[in-house]
C-alpha cells in the first residue's frame, strides 16, 4: 500500500502547530511540521511526535471497562451504557438534579466534539456542580478580561510580529509557545523582535527559559505581581505618563484606578514583591515611552490568592500607556468561528458576572457557569441536600492536578457512581465505576474552537482524521448525547444521529429565527459537530452566509484549504469599540468588584514572606500527566527534580542529587534536589503533573518514574476569592534531607 500525507492540527498544548503525518499500511511512519500551514509555519516542537506513541500505547484504553468487586474489566460499549442506565437515573430521581458533578478537563479544549457536546450533557443535567482545570490556571485572567471587554474569552493578545517591547511576567513562552496566547515558535518570534531592535524582559521568580534568552530578567517574589504592579500603575499616574490613544474615548474609570492605587507607591511594595522601587520605575517608564509595547502575563500571575487582580493590572498597564487594541501592543483575534465578540449587535453586550449560585459548602461563587473543582472533596464528602453523590469526568486527572489530591481520591471513593470519558485508567479514572474511552486523535476531526480567539494570527484550519476509528468505536459527541439522552429519561437504545438531528433543528429555529430554513438547508448532509462547525463559519464573520452566493468561508471551503495549511485570514487588527460587549459599549478599566478586592491587597502590603515557598514549573516535554507515559518524552533525564537555590541548599542542608523532604501543613513529599542558580532565594520549584505511584491505575511507562506530586502541598481551601482559583504558587514549605 503506498503512503498516505495527511495534515491535523497537533492537540498537545495550546499553540495548535500543524502536522504533516505520513501513514503506510495504517501504521504513522512520520511526523513533522507542516510547512506551509498558515498559523506554524512548520515549526513542531518535540511533543508532537509522541502523538504516534499515544496513538500505539498499548495501555490507552480502546473498549469500556466497568469496575466489579474493585477490578476494572473490559464490557462492550452496549454493557456500559446498560450499567450507566441502571444506575444514574434512579440517583438523579432520588437525589436531584445537583447530586451529580461534571468535571472536564483541558483536552477537551484540543476536540470540537467534547468542546461542542459538553455543554449539551451539562444543560440535560442541569446541575450547578460543574468543574474543570479552568480554576486551576486561567480562570483569573477569563474573569479580569470578561470583566473588562464584556466576555470571557475577549482575551487583549501581544502582537508580537510587530512590537518593540514584550514585558513577560510569570510565563514561559518558550517552553509553553504561549498560554492563553496561540504562538507556535514563540523562540522564532522572540529572536525576530530583538533582531529589530526590540527587547525581551521577563520576570519571574526563576530564571526561565525564556529568561535566558531575554534582554532582561527581574525576580519577584510568587505571589508579589499585584504589587508590583499596582505601583507600576501608581508610577505612570505619579509621572505624569498615562496616555490612553486611540481607545481614549472608549475607556471608563481612568480617575478610578488612580484612586485605587495611590496607596502602592513603588517603595512600599519593593520588599513584599521583591522587586527594587527604582526597577518598578523604571519598567513603567520604558512601557510608557515605548510606541510599540506589550505586557503579557500568564500562570504564575492566575496562580494564586490576588489572581484576578494581578491578570487586570496587566490589561491597565497596556491601557493607561496606548497600547491596548493598537499595532505593535495588545489586540484582539477575529475568530472565523464560535467567538461570542463576533456575534450578536457589535460594540455592546450583556458582560460578564459572578455568583449566580454559590458552592454548597464553601459559599464560593460559581465564576463562567462553574464553581472552583478545590470545592470538589467537600461536596463529595459533606453531607446534607445536594450532595455530590455520582460524578461524570471528562479527560481529567484531579486526583493529580489538583490540590490536596490525596483528599479528593479518597472523595472519590465514597461515590456513588462516577463515569469516566478517558483514554486511560489513571489515578483519578481508577475510582470510576464505568469508563467509556475516546478515539485517538489521529481517528478523530478537528477544528479549534477556542484557539483561534487567542492566537497571534487570525486563520481558519480543519483536520480529517488521519486514521480510521476502530468499528466500535464512537465518535466523543454521539457518547455525550448518549449520556444526556439517559439523564433525559431517554434510555441508552436511543439513536445519536436522530437525537442530533432534532437538537439542531431546534436550536436553529431558536437562534436563527427566520433564516432556520435556509440555515437547514445550507447544512444538509452534515451531522455533529461537522455541521456545527460549518454553521458557525457561514454565520462568523468571515463567513459564506445561508444560501446566498457570498464569497466566504463554510466547511467545505476550510476542508479544501487544508492541504495548504488553512486559510491565512491576516494579521491582528484594531477591534474597539466593535469586539466589546459590555453594557456600557466601553473597556471598563475600573470594575468595581476589582477595586473592592484591592483594598484586600493594599490591607496586606506589610505581610511578611515565608522563608521559603514553592513554585510550579512547565518542561516542553510535558504538559499533562498523561504525557508521562509516551515513551518518546518520559525518557532522559528526570524532569520531576526540585530545583533548588545553592544558599537554600545550605540553609536546609540538602544537596545536589540527593532527596529531600518537603513538607507543610498539607502534607509532604519526597523529590530529588537539583541545585540551580537559575531560581529566586527562598523559591523552590517542582512540576505538577506528577506521582504516578498510585495503585489501580494502568499507566506502565508512567509508573516507572513516578516522581512527586506538588498537589499534596498545596491547600485545597486556598483560593482567589474572585474567580476561585486554586492557589498554586508561593506556597509555603520546609525543606530537609530524607
Ligand atoms: S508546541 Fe508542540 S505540543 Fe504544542 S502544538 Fe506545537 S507541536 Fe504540538
């Protein structure tokens, strides 16, 4: 059989790069970056050839299991869907609509089926117990731009290509090619800006990657950023250097945040953050003086208790220094499809909020539909009316990635009945009582839906599957439906596609009004998530329309593309006033929900750092913990290390190689140390992701190195406030030799 290319964007990380594949007799033979794809540039980085591995894993789950007597055996997909029917009806009867949780996790953003079927399940169930890796890491930034521009995901991105200053703070572009930013080969990037002239400066508590090939790298303490920056923003006001341009007149609360931040003067927050005055002053000048300038921050800015104000302070900075929504500063993606600042009147809209309901036990406010997935131990384990009592998990590994995991394993166990839509039986899918695995991703389309919001470049790319699914399996949204069809008293026999078919019927007359027919019309012959996808493209804003002759895109004109790697659709341009939908048609640079909880952060400016505190860290060889058993990048050397400043290793007596122990009132851990003069003094710094030496799982590669998870630090009740983020960063911890 001769060789076969095929073209699939990569669903490992958020940069989205495209694939060039070759296939013979079924089998992947190569993987490599496709050069001529719009948004890539084929640049890969060294995860996407273990996509292969994943595809191959022997221990990737390809039928369901059902767990009996505590032993998780293999069932066809009808026994599943058979255990599943006896078994969640009768609790939702007898306990309500809120007994059952959904958590997903972040592959879900990487497949239109799940990201476009998802909510389907969750509007069936309608519970308020919804959860996902969102609180983990990025929910403050969501919040502070939902809040800002009117929605969740009308994020202001670096235009990078452009700039002449790119200040990073708490990122690590080179390893990650970006968060919440789409930049594949962000090193190419980085290197064009300063080949231009332009500079890199980053701060961060260790001296990254991307550090190492900045112009400048500043320390700060975890945790210090709304101090440091709310004095940056102090020091333009005090300077006389606030010039809002082009967006001047579409901005609310200019004198507000002046208000606001006159009690952090550079001096007064120097020792708390970590960062001398003279440098603070110095970083808003050169951002001020600037014509072409961006700040952009990320996970260790959302990771801990000032999350949301930090991430909002960024968005200030770049407004009160005319560099929001210009070339060369911050802008906004137009996506092709799917983006909620692209629908509906332009230029106004209902915003965001918070607190529509509350977590049971916590009281926290539920933040973009969900509540905090730290809140989700307590409602398994609390007794009382609306108790979590059955739990559905999609591509998600709390027991890992969470805080406090140790806790919620345990959680687990006391369920009633949890599901599982996974690829493997790892250690949070161990406690489920029913697994129904996915396809590989090489067997499954693609279009991304949220990305193209986030990336540094507009584009419209589709993927077909590269390889075919095995007979059996079914796509991820026909097993969504399915679910929702037995929560809807439906029965597990229903039909997908008829269930399909009548949903999108519905909810075209709904949304489409008097266009519904043409709109049925134009889409005929598609089903599932292909036929949503080529409705939202006809009715985006580049798109073909219903039934008209526009020359614009749909489904087939994006398919046809993809060989030639997408549809390029420009550069990023200036949006406001047409991408905001606040109620006010403004930026809203003051909310007041922010400048409440920085009188929080003004009232502890005097508070003394722990002497020693622990950071997480990123490796462009990992991102989630599954990644950990593909051979191609769990081999060489160990990446779960400690890093270790040589003065700390001294003071905790602990030394290069050896073990050592890490403790707190959460709990303790073991790591090997490594010595590093790359970290902040007082920071140690341990990935997550880690601690695959839990039994009942079926992770063979992973199992070999386990390494340690940072979770079982980390308090589960420590949280943002406003966006009830997981506090992950700056945590307090001893060190001494094991
Ligand atoms: S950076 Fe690597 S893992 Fe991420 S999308 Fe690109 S090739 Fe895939």
């Amino acid at each position: 059989m001769s060789d076969t290319t095929h073209h699939r964007i990569c669903p490992l990380c958020e940069a989205c790069c495209g694939l060039e594949i070759k296939v013979r007799d079924r089998r992947v033979i190569s993987i490599r970056g496709h050069k001529d794809d719009v948004l890539s540039r084929g640049y890969i980085c060294p995860k996407a050839i273990a996509l292969k591995d994943l595809h191959e894993d022997p221990d990737r789950l390809r039928s369901p299991r059902i767990r009996r007597n505590g032993v998780h055996v293999e069932a066809t997909w009808e026994e599943a869907f058979a255990e599943i029917e006896r078994r969640l009806p009768p609790l939702l009867a007898g306990h309500g609509r809120n007994a059952v949780a959904l958590a997903v996790g972040n592959p879900a953003a990487h497949k239109i089926g799940l990201l476009t079927y998802f909510p389907k399940l969750a509007r069936a169930l309608g519970t308020r117990n919804v959860f996902s890796a969102s609180t983990l890491d990025q929910m403050p930034k969501q919040l502070a731009s939902g809040l800002m521009f009117g929605h969740w995901l009308s994020v202001a991105l670096p235009d990078i290509s452009r700039t002449d200053l790119l200040l990073v703070i708490g990122a690590n572009p080179l390893a990650s090619n970006g968060s919440m930013w789409t930049v594949p080969d962000f090193r190419g990037k980085a290197k064009a800006l300063q080949a231009r002239g332009g500079r890199l400066i980053v701060i961060d508590p260790r001296r990254t990657e991307t550090a190492a090939i900045a112009d400048a790298h500043h320390f700060i303490r975890p945790g210090g950023d709304v101090f440091m920056l709310a004095a940056m923003v102090h020091t333009l006001f005090a300077e006389g250097l606030v010039s809002l341009g082009r967006v001047a007149s579409w901005v609310n609360g200019v004198r507000d945040v002046e208000a606001a931040v006159s009690p952090f003067t550079p001096e007064s927050v120097a020792s708390r953050c970590g960062v001398p005055a003279p440098t603070i002053r110095a970083l808003a000048r050169q951002l001020a003086t600037t014509p072409r300038a961006a700040v952009y921050a990320r996970i260790g800015t959302c990771t801990q208790e000032y999350g949301t104000l930090a991430s909002w302070l960024v968005d200030v900075l770049n407004t009160l220094t005319g560099h929001l929504d210009v070339e060369g500063g911050m802008l906004f993606a137009k996506s092709a499809a799917f983006a909620a600042n692209t629908a509906g009147k332009p230029g106004v809209g209902k915003g965001v909020g918070t607190g529509r309901h509350h977590a049971r036990v916590s009281g926290a406010p539920e933040v973009f539909g969900e509540l905090p997935i730290t809140c989700l131990a307590e409602e398994i384990e609390t007794p009382g009316q609306g108790q979590v009592r059955a739990l559905i998990t999609v591509g998600t590994n709390p027991v890992l990635s969470s805080p406090n995991g140790p806790r919620l394993s345990s959680a687990l166990e006391t369920l009633d009945l949890m599901i599982s839509l996974d690829i493997y039986l790892n250690e949070t899918t161990r406690h489920a009582d029913v697994i129904l695995p996915a396809p590989s991703p090489l067997e499954d389309l693609h279009y991304d839906v949220a990305f193209p919001q986030l990336s540094w470049r507009n584009h419209a790319r589709y993927s077909a599957p590269v390889l075919p699914p095995p007979q059996d399996q079914p796509p991820e949204w026909q097993t969504l439906l399915k679910l929702a069809a037995i929560v809807q008293g439906k029965g597990a026999q229903c039909d997908a596609n008829a269930l399909d078919d009548a949903q999108f019927e519905d909810d075209t007359q709904r949304m489409f009004g008097p266009e519904a027919d043409a709109v049925m019309a134009a889409t005929r012959g598609l089903r599932g998530p292909q036929r949503l996808l080529d409705a939202a493209l006809r009715a985006g804003p580049n798109g073909a329309g219903f039934g008209s002759e526009k020359d614009g895109l749909s489904l087939r004109k994006v398919m046809e593309a993809s060989a030639e790697g997408g549809i390029d659709l420009g550069e990023l341009q200036p949006r406001i006033p047409e991408m905001l939908r606040t109620p006010s048609g403004k930026v809203e640079l003051a909310p007041p929900l922010l400048l409440q909880d920085l009188q929080r952060a003004a009232a502890d400016v005097g508070r003394a750092p722990p002497s020693l505190v622990i950071i997480g860290r990123r490796d462009v060889r990992t991102n989630n913990s599954w990644m950990h058993n593909l051979p191609t990048l769990a081999k060489g050397p160990m990446r779960c290390t400690v890093l270790v400043h040589p003065e700390d290793a001294a003071r905790h007596g602990v030394s290069d190689g050896a073990l050592a122990t890490l403790r707190n009132g959460a709990g303790q851990l073991r790591a090997q140390v490594r010595l590093s003069l790359d970290m902040m003094p007082g920071v140690v710094s341990l990935p997550h992701g880690w601690g695959h030496d839990l039994p009942g799982t079926q992770l063979s590669v992973a199992a070999q190195r386990p390494g340690a998870n940072i979770n079982t630090l980390l308090d589960d009740q420590s949280r943002d406030p406003l966006s009830g983020n997981a506090v992950l960063s700056g945590v307090a911890v001893s060190m001494e030799p094991a």
